[in-house]
C-alpha cells in the first residue's frame, strides 16, 4: 500500500522510456484520453505561471501558448529530456532537480501538473510538500497516477504499470497530509492497454462508456487539488540551502546547466 510518509526504493522509468511510450500508438491515444479530462478540469490558464513536474511535457504542450509560463522539471532518478524537442538549447524549457529541491522561489507558480512523479517518488511527502512551497496561495495543484484498482496498474508495458498506484482515497489522503484540499478528481484510460489497432480505434468509445459506467476502474486517477494556506512548516522536516531560477518567460532559457552555474555562483559567494 502506498504510504505518505515512508521512504522506498522504487525502480522507475526514465525519461527515454516515457518518451518512446508516447512516441507509440497506444501513448498517442493515452495521452489524448488523459489530455482530454485535464482540459476539463483547467480550461482557461491565461496569464498563469504553471510547472509541470515528473514526465508532464506531453501535457505540458497545450498551455504553452496558453499561459504567461510554463516550465517542466524532471527529478534526477528519471533524468532529463529537452522540451520542446523541436527547439534550440537556449530555448529549452525543461530541467533536472531533487524532487525534494525545487530550484523556483516559494510562492512562485500558479497551477502546478504533475504527472508519472508521485507514483515514482521515494518519499511522496516530501515531494508535495515541495509543490506546497512553490505553489501560491490559492494556487492549484493536479495530480495524475495509475488507478490501483484497473487492469493499466497491472501490465508493466505502459508507464502506468509501473511505481506505486493508488486508489482515489489513498491520494486524498496524501494530499490532505501535505497540506492540500482535494476539490475534484476524474478517471481516464477505460480501454484494454492494448496495442492491437482493434482496441485503439475503440478507445473513444470505450472512453464515453467508461466515464458513464466504469468510473472506477479507470487506468488513471486524475485529482485536482487547492493549497491549504495555513499550513506551515511540519516538524521534522529537514532544512536545506536552495538556490533559485526564475521560471522562463516567452520561451527564455530554464536549463539545467544554467541553474548549476547559479548554485556555483551562490556557493563560491557564501564562502
């Protein structure tokens, strides 16, 4: 059983892994079925700043235009990928970091996504703890993980097969512990994770049924959630030096070498 609060070692993909999955038909299809329920959740993120955080960039991609910033941060287990992909390094987007150490100031992102991070994190309270710092006070914060419950967190061929799921209660929880409000949750992913093109042509439908009769045995648990903003530092936690990047505007550079050369800098100065 997944748990808030205990340390595990956890064998996770990375990022090349997740790349080619949704370079495949059947990542095509998945994403745009869980694309889908996220855009209903947050239609309208203009003038936001957002962060994704995991493997997010293939749902990353419709706000950027959309919102003032985006931003995605791949942890250090998983490695890191230049996103967009079609784009020079000066203007990449994406970076690495300790899921625990978030290189952005607090209160600095409006909406933050995360998705193929939780299930794979070593200590998944420290990691939203992490996304409570950064978060602005009223701020939103969604989350995405494999539904424990369907036949997706029982094949280890897709990405969802793998790290730990959880039920819909069990990600409540965790949120509630680390100081967020779950306020609406959705499920995605109600076809076979086949990839015969029988069942990818039937996807749709099979995705219009299950929403109205299959609910909880959807692949994917989508929870959205507000920051509790009388939560305060817990006892208990450890204290680290951080150093800072400013989350990239109009496509502005936010690369993981230009965010070492600033820990440098910081340290070489602290001396």
């Amino acid at each position: 059983m997944p748990s808030a609060c205990v340390n595990v070692a956890i064998m996770i993909l990375d990022a090349v892994d997740l790349r080619d999955f949704y370079a495949s038909s059947l990542g095509s299809i998945a994403r745009r079925m869980i694309r889908r329920q996220m855009r209903a959740l947050w239609p309208d993120l203009r003038g936001m700043r957002m962060l994704g955080f995991g493997y997010a960039t293939p749902y990353l991609t419709p706000f950027v235009e959309e919102a003032e910033r985006v931003a995605a941060v791949m942890p250090t287990r998983m490695g890191v990928l230049a996103w967009p992909e079609r784009i020079t390094e000066e203007r990449n987007l994406a970076l690495v970091a300790h899921e625990d150490e978030i290189p952005l100031s607090d209160l600095s992102v409006d909406r933050i996504l995360v998705v193929h991070g939780l299930e794979y994190s070593e200590n998944a309270h420290l990691l939203l703890r992490e996304m409570w710092r950064v978060l602005t006070d009223g701020g939103r914060l969604m989350v995405a993980v494999p539904n424990r419950r369907s036949i997706w967190a029982r094949t280890d061929h897709t990405p969802f097969g793998h790290g730990h799921p959880f039920s819909t209660e069990q990600l409540n929880k965790a949120l509630r512990q680390s100081m967020f409000t779950p306020v609406r949750d959705a499920r995605a992913l109600f076809f076979p994770p086949s990839r015969r093109r029988f069942w990818l042509s039937a996807a749709p439908a099979w995705e219009r049924m299950g929403l109205r009769w299959l609910n909880p045995v959807g692949g994917v648990t989508i929870v959205e959630a507000t920051k509790q903003i009388y939560g305060g530092t817990l006892a208990g936690e450890k204290i680290r030096r951080r150093f800072y990047v400013a989350l990239p505007a109009g496509g502005a550079a936010m690369s993981p070498a230009k965010a070492t050369e600033d820990a440098a800098s910081s340290d070489r100065s602290e001396r």
